[in-house]
C-alpha cells in the first residue's frame, strides 16, 4: 500500500494545482503536464485592442483611466472594463471590441482573419509592435473618435518564456519554436515566435481562427518543439 508523502508542496506545486482547478472550474484550456522548468499554458487571444494613455483620453475622457476587469495569466495584464466600437473600411463596425490593460506607448488592433474579412480589411501577420505600414481604422468611444493611420494586424501566433525555458528548450528570443497540437485534428504549428524575459510564464497565444481550425480546447494536448 502506499503512503501519502509527508514532504510540503512547493510555491510551483501550488500554483500548478491552483490553475489547474481555476482552468476546469472555467472550462478553460488546462495547463499542460510540466516537461521543463515550468507548465506550458496554450491561451486563445480574441480580438482586442491595446491603447496609450493619451488615445483612452480622447476616447474615455480627460485623466480617465483603464480599470481592471479581469487579470490575464501574465502578470500585470488584464482585460479592462472599457471597450470601444471598431469601424471597418466598409463601415462595418465591431462592438465591444475589448482594451487590454495596462496602457503602452502604442495603438494596435488584433484581429483574427474572419474579423477582418467581416470589417473589409486586408492586415498582415504580424509580431506585436511591429505595425509600420500596417492598416488603420477608427475607433469610437463613450467622449470621442480615435483615428489610427496604422496599427489593425492579425498577430503571430507566439510564445512567452521566462529564460530558463528558454534554456531548457534551447532557444533564442526572436527565433521560432513548432507547436504541436493533439486531439482528433492533430494540428502542428510551424512558426510560433519566441518572446524571452525574466517577466514572463510560459504561454502561448494563437488566435480564435487558429484554435478553431487546430480543435483547441480543455484537455487537448499541446507540446512545445525546437
């Protein structure tokens, strides 16, 4: 017979056991079994939009500030009560397009490609932050209109990783990483970029269309490969 071990849990034990119950109370993604440092969570990121300080003035009003709804798997991010209306080149709107926390020194949309067929626009893949020559749009809230001359993009699928992952794993921030994923459709993804900083957990990001077309959901097996 065997016996319970006497030995406490550790802070990542904890913390694994504690994701792992909050992912199945919400029939979220489950974070995947740990082969490295540290659990391999896989997230759908929808649509949503990041804004500077001065961009939620003109939408919100003067001195108003983002305030938290709901926190994110990354420390310090989360999805804001405030949203805006998105207008499209057709002048076809999304409603509630969702403001995720906290402010940056930038404006950018990110669209899944479904989205962008639905609004008329043409966006490129790209890596957060690299927006030059990207479309624009119009975004509508409560205290005004925000014109972007650039910034609407379909973001690449990504990963973030703490540099001990991204030792165990034998990769390079900016480099590329493949995504495996099980379940019925048996999907891999072939260029998962790489996002190191000692700030980050191990998560990756793939759109809504990507999830759909992959079967993703609770208990699909994921698996990170060089």
């Amino acid at each position: 017979m065997s016996s319970l071990s006497n030995q406490p849990l550790n802070r990542a034990q904890i913390e694994q056991m504690v994701r792992v119950s909050l992912a199945r109370h919400a029939g979220a993604a489950m974070p995947q079994p740990a082969v490295g440092p540290n659990p391999l969570v896989v997230n759908i990121s929808a649509r949503h939009c990041h804004l500077s300080q001065e961009s939620v003035e003109i939408l919100f009003g003067k001195g108003h500030q983002l305030t938290p709804k709901k926190d994110l798997y990354m420390d310090g991010q989360y999805a804001a009560q405030e949203s805006v209306t998105m207008i499209g080149p057709r002048s076809r709107v999304i409603s509630n397009l969702r403001i995720l926390g906290p402010c940056r020194d930038f404006d950018q949309v990110e669209l899944a490609f479904t989205d962008a067929i639905s609004l008329g626009f043409d966006i490129p893949v790209r890596n957060s932050g690299d927006i030059e020559g990207t479309p624009g749009c119009m975004l509508m809230g409560p205290a005004g209109f925000l014109k972007m001359d650039k910034g609407v993009i379909r973001a690449a699928p990504h990963v973030h990783m703490a540099p001990e992952d991204a030792a165990y794993y034998g990769v390079e921030n900016k480099s590329f990483m493949k995504l495996r994923v099980g379940g019925e459709l048996g999907v891999t993804f072939d260029r998962i970029f790489v996002r190191v900083d000692p700030s980050f957990k191990l998560e990756v990001h793939i759109d809504t269309d990507e999830g759909n077309a992959c079967g993703f959901g609770p208990n699909v097996p994921c698996e990170l490969i060089k």
